[in-house]
C-alpha cells in the first residue's frame, strides 16, 4: 500500500472520523493559553484578512456555480448561493471593523453582524446541503433552483440579523466565563455535525471537492471553538479564529478548483473517446492524421494507416443479441490496444471499423501489424469466432490528405473483404 492509500485509509477510518473531535480539543487548549496574552489584533489587518476572506469565498462561489453547470448538482449550488452572502458580507466587514475598540470589555465582546451572519449562514448551509444531496441530489431546472438558492440564502441572512440585533447582551456575551462568546457555540456544532457527516459521505464520494468539504467543516468547527473562547475584542484567540476561518475558506477553493480541473479534463476525454471501446473516436483520428502529415513534412518519415472492419457485426447481433456484438467489438478493441505502441493512435473509425496511425511506419511493418492483429483476433478462443478485414494506405505514396488517405485505406479494406467472401479461408494479406 502506497502513502497515498494510507493516507486514504486513515480518513476513512476511525482516525479520520475523529479528526474533528481532537482537532477541536487542541485549538480548545490553545485558546485558553492564548486568552493569557495581553496583545490585540490590529483592527485594520484584521479588517483586511476579512476582506480577503470574502475574495476568496466570492471566487469559491463561481467555482462552486461552474461545477454546478457541469454536474447539475444541488450540493455545490447551495454552497455557492451561501458563498456568495458570505462573501459580501465578510467583504464589507472591512469597512467597519476598524472603528471597534479593542479596549471595550463588553461592545466589543459581542461579535460583529457580518462574522454572525457569515459563520452561522454557513454552518447552516453544510448541513442543509447534505439533506438536499440526500433527497434530490439533481438539478432539472438550473434556472429556477439558483433562484429559490438565492431567495433562500438572502431570507436567511435577514432573519439572522434581526435575530442578532434584538438577542439580549447576557446570552451572546458573558465576560469572565469560560466561554465569553458562547453565540459561536451554536455554528460549532452544526460545523462538527457537518464534519462528521462529510466523512461517511467520502465512503461514497472521493473527489477533491468532496475532501475539502470535509476539512472545511473540520476547521470551522475549530475556528467557532476558538471564537467562543476570545475574552476580548479582536484578542490573540479571536485572531486564531480569522485565521482558522480563512484557511477553511482556501482549502474548500483549491479542492474546489482540483475538482474543476478534473471534471474538464473528463470532458475533454470524452469529446474525444469512443464511449463504447474506449479508443480515440473520427475527430482525434482525424487531428492524429493531420498531426502525422505535419510531421513526415519536417522529418520526410512516411506514416501508414491501417483500417480495420469487424466481419459480419450484423449477423452476430441478429443471432446472439446486441449485447454479444458489443462485446465482440470490445473484443477486437482489446487486441488493437495490446497490440499498439505507446505513439500510435488506435481509434473506433465508425459502427464496424477502427483505424490504427501508425507513426514512421513503411508497408512493410504495417503489413506485420496489420497480419498479427488479425491473426490474435480471429485465435482468441471466444465465442462466436469473429474475424477482421484490414486495408493499409501508406502517406504520402496513397494520398497527401486526410481525406485522400482513408479513402486509399478504405478502397484496399474493401477489396480484401471481397477476396475473403469469395475465399473465406483466404489468408489475410491487405492490398494496398
């Protein structure tokens, strides 16, 4: 087992599921040793690493938009509505935490609207997203749900506004206790909810996105914990908290990001691969082809290509079923792939046929190519037998085009067929 599959074991299992729990456990003791130290954030740095945070919780929310836009799921959609709030909020934060006064014991005790807003809005969120990706995990209609997202997301915030203006001082802030700001006590728990509940969620789905879930409700389970332990306005332990929540923020965009990166080169695979066979499909056959062309017109190198058709697909579907002639065409994919150098292009050319670029290749080796493909295919020892026809064009000798050489490959595919039908023990040797 590589470090990699360790890694992996470690957080799916118990150690991964407790991670939180003795995360939180240390950040908890690191909090109560900080609140001994008599130094205070400067207001203003601590306004500008809010601002930074609400950057990079707008830009995880058009990360998040654009997975949404790939995979029509809900889960990204709500977190990227929230994002969006958050990061306005946490944004404009900047604008007003400069004028709190550090020296206050108890206006300054009581947490800022936006940091209410943002940690609690989001801790809601990681939670209400599970529930949504459990009961309707897929989106039919992009428009109107990121408009009921964002109705709700806005609804929310307001309610928790007004809820923070009109609490009574007493229950948010209580000097000289334990736990002076006990209000972040209650987006601590939905965090280690949704902590605990991402990790069995990993079981299922291993993405980045889904890891970075993880750890970002992780973290800002940590950074409420510490947050409830701030015995002062923007003290050493309220400093670790906006430095936990920030981190939380950077690690759910770079997963996000790592996810996105992925699902594109996805799709790029499948713009260009047979979904059936999984060779190249006629558009990276045909960019192979012009490639080659390139190329001999700087080397002078020839290049063949090698066309093959599948005997008799039709009567082995109407015989046996469409599922046997799909296999047989698997069949036939798994020797060209076998037999193809790591430079050579194997592609699905059509229903039946397939094609082979051969790069720096004479008639010779392609003859050879071409005779042992269909030999290892014809000898497989499965049933039914199948068989293949096979045509080779050589560049530039049979054409100096795309186009021109698949037809030369093309006409000498089809006059082996016709020698095979009126021999059908002919020994395969492509006319070219």
């Amino acid at each position: 087992m590589n470090r990699q599959d360790q890694a992996w074991s470690f957080l799916l299992g118990s150690p991964g599921a407790w991670l939180p729990v003795v995360g939180g456990i240390c950040v908890l003791i690191l909090s109560a040793l900080l609140r001994s130290l008599s130094i205070s954030s400067d207001p203003l740095l601590f306004g500008q690493l809010q601002f930074t945070c609400g950057i990079v919780a707008i830009t995880f929310a058009g990360a998040a938009f654009v997975r949404f836009r790939g995979t029509r799921d809900r889960l990204p959609l709500i977190l990227a509505t929230g994002f969006v709030i958050v990061g306005v909020t946490l944004a404009s934060s900047s604008l007003s935490l400069p004028t709190l006064s550090p020296f206050d014991s108890t206006a300054s005790l009581r947490d800022p609207m936006t940091w209410v807003i943002g940690r609690t809005l989001l801790a809601i969120l990681l939670v209400s997203a599970l529930l949504v990706q459990k009961w309707h995990p897929w989106s039919r209609n992009p428009g109107r749900d990121i408009a009921a997202a964002l109705v709700l997301v806005v609804l929310i915030s307001t309610l928790l506004s007004i809820l923070h203006r009109h609490l009574p001082s007493n229950l948010v802030v209580q000097p000289g206790h334990f736990f002076p700001r006990p209000g972040n006590l209650v987006p601590a728990a939905f965090f280690l909810l949704a902590a605990l509940s991402y990790h069995r969620r990993l079981k299922d789905a291993s993405t980045p996105f889904d890891l970075s879930l993880y750890f970002a409700a992780a973290i800002n389970f940590w950074c409420s914990v510490a947050a409830a332990q701030s015995a002062r306005g923007l003290d050493a332990t309220f400093a670790l908290a906006a430095i936990l929540q920030f981190s939380s923020y950077g690690v759910l965009l770079g997963g996000t990001l790592l996810d996105n990166i992925h699902l594109f080169q996805h799709i790029q695979r499948l713009a260009v691969t047979d979904p059936i066979t999984g060779l190249a499909n006629y558009r990276r056959l045909i960019d192979s082809l012009e490639l080659e062309i390139q190329r001999t017109g700087r080397t002078g190198r020839p290049f063949a290509l090698l066309l093959f058709d599948l005997d008799g697909l039709k009567k082995i579907n109407d015989q046996f079923g469409h599922q046997v002639g799909t296999r047989a065409l698997c069949r036939a994919t798994d020797v060209l792939r076998s037999h193809s150098r790591a430079i050579d292009t194997a592609a699905r050319h059509g229903g039946d046929e397939f094609a082979l670029v051969l790069p720096e290749t004479m008639e010779q080796g392609a003859q050879e190519v071409l005779s042992r493909i269909c030999d290892c295919v014809s000898n497989d020892g499965k049933q039914p037998a199948i068989s293949l026809s096979a045509g080779v064009a050589i560049f530039p000798r049979d054409g100096n085009t795309a186009e021109a050489l698949m037809d030369a490959a093309d006409r000498a595919l089809y006059r082996m067929k016709e020698q095979h039908k009126r021999n059908p023990s002919f020994v395969r040797q492509a006319a070219v």
